[in-house]
C-alpha cells in the first residue's frame, strides 16, 4: 500500500538512503533536515506517517511528536535513534511515538514496521468513542454513561460489561460469551459472577425508569434492548 511519509532526518547519508528507497518501494516522500521545519511540515501537511530522528537541531524528535500529540495529531510515527537503550526507547514511545528503530537498520525491518503501523492504523480508524442504545449513552473517553441525561456511576467491571453488551445491543449474549470478553475466563469457574454483575448492572441502569433495558433470556443469556420500537 502506497502512503505519503515525511523523513525528519539530519544525516544526509541516512536521509537519502530512506527517500530513495521508500520511493523505490512505491511511496510518495517528503524530506527535511530541520526539526522546526519537520513540525511545521507535520502540522500543516496530511501524512500517513512520520519517521523521526530522535537528535534534530533546533528541535529535536521527542519535542516534535510530544507537540503532535498535544494537538491531537494521530499520525503514526517511527523514532530513529542511534540510543538504544531501554530507557531511550520507552521515553520515546512515552512521548507519543507508535515504533522505535535503533540505528544502524536494516532497510527492509523498516519496511516491515511501516507496514505494521500501516495496518494498525487502518484498523483503528473509525473506531466510535461513544456507544448508544436508546436514551442509554457511554462515552469510552471520559467513561461517562448516562440514561436519559442521568450520570450512572459504574465500577470498572461493571463499566466493561455494559460497555460489551452496548457492543452488541439487540444481541442475546450468554453466559460464556461474558466470561470470556468481560472476565477473560476461558473455562466455567462454576461461580454465579456473572448473574451477581448482571444484577447490580440491572439495578443501576433500570432504576428509577419505567422501561427495563437489561432482559434475561431463559436458558439463553442477557439481552440490552436497543430502545428502538
């Protein structure tokens, strides 16, 4: 797959070895050599990713992805850096970069990470950050849930198993599908978890309403009812 990629590399022997090759590899290349110019480039062009030097003049690599990310700038980036060590590449993924590549590289494992974050891109974009049946409202940012405007204070698990049964409102789920999506149990454990989570959830979302949302299906599972007539 052909994506457009800005180089922000100052050693011009690296700098012309990656443009040639992710030319030769079919992509369309932007290069520069300054890290003023490489923000500026990154904040005001559309690139499918970035490859960044993590030692720049002027402004260096860290510095350029964490001012990204603090305008919510998503693209995917790839840190080069000669420092290697642990704490090096963990500063830098904590500084918003998605892979991170010791040099000396070889040309094709850069390839292969390209592709890699090419494809974790592609399957993280338009995933929703809100999810709704009815007057029934989560928000998985803020991991807020309201019911017809009304704040419903959940615990973490609780939170997790709405959100799973949100995912497939209108769905009969059973019991297993919950212990191994919510719990992670890929074995019965022979509790009644589920039905004791089922029945707190069930009294936070329907209380105070007319109209149940939650709906056990005997002998089958739970249903969350879409709000639709």
């Amino acid at each position: 797959m052909a994506m457009r990629i800005l180089v922000i590399e100052d050693d011009p022997e690296v700098s012309a070895h990656l443009l040639k090759g992710l030319r030769e590899a079919g992509h369309v290349v932007d290069g520069v050599t300054q890290g003023r110019d490489g923000l500026f480039q990154a904040a005001t062009e559309a690139y499918d990713l970035l490859i960044v030097d993590r030692m720049l003049p002027g402004v260096d690599g860290l510095t350029i992805i964490r001012t990204l990310r603090a305008s919510d700038n998503t693209v995917p980036v790839l840190i080069l850096s000669a420092l290697g060590e642990v704490d090096d590449r963990v500063k830098g993924l904590r500084a918003g970069g998605d892979d991170y590549l010791v040099k000396p590289f070889a040309f094709s494992e850069l390839l292969a990470r390209l592709d890699a974050l090419a494809r974790r891109a592609q399957n993280t974009e338009g995933e929703p950050t809100r999810l709704r049946a009815g007057e029934l409202e989560m928000d998985l940012l803020s991991r807020r849930v309201t019911r017809a405007a009304k704040v419903i204070d959940l615990q973490p698990r609780e939170f997790r198993l709405l959100e799973y049964l949100m995912r497939h409102a209108g769905q009969v789920v059973t019991r297993t599908m919950l212990l191994e999506n919510v719990w992670d149990y890929h074995f019965d454990p022979q509790t009644n978890v589920v039905d004791v989570h089922i029945s707190r959830l069930r009294r936070k979302i329907d209380e105070g309403f007319d109209k149940p949302f939650l709906e056990t299906v005997r002998g089958a599972g739970y249903v969350l009812l879409t709000g639709e007539a």
